[in-house]
C-alpha cells in the first residue's frame, strides 16, 4: 500500500533541515507547490488541506508567526521538538 502524502512529507522534511528546524506554513507551501505559486495563483483549499495533513505527520506545531498578514503557524520536526 502507498504511503499518503508521501512526495510531500519528503519534501517537507527536507524544508524543516533547510530552515534550521523552524518553518512557516506559507516556506512549506511555497517548497512543496513551487509550480503553482511561481505562476502567480494561489494554492486551492484541498492543496492547503493536504499541506497541513502532511506538516501534522513530519512536524510539530508550535506557535504562531508574529508577521502578518495570515499570521501563518510555525511547525518544527517531531524528532528536535522539545517541549
């Protein structure tokens, strides 16, 4: 059976090494649908859905963001999360 998500898990984990452990839901979106974004449209309620059901399985969430606007979450790996 095929793991779910799996092309965007991989990529997530790679994110979270490449920004120190620290990532934005918006950085995850912007590795994950690079295709998309870059093109000018935004992400659809399904990809955000699956980008959030993803960043759940790899990382942990923290906080959030103090920029604005959308004040999006902060997530870190499940394996550095020390709370």
């Amino acid at each position: 059976m095929q793991k779910r998500n799996s092309r965007l898990k991989t990529a997530i984990r790679r994110a979270v090494a490449e920004h120190s452990g620290r990532l934005t839901t918006a950085d995850a979106a912007a590795i994950t649908y690079p295709h998309i974004l870059e093109a000018g449209k935004k992400l659809n309620k399904c990809q955000y859905y699956y980008l959030r059901c993803a960043l759940a399985e790899v990382a942990e969430r923290v906080a959030r963001s103090a920029d604005p606007p959308g004040r999006p979450w902060l997530w870190i790996a499940k394996s550095d999360s020390r709370l």
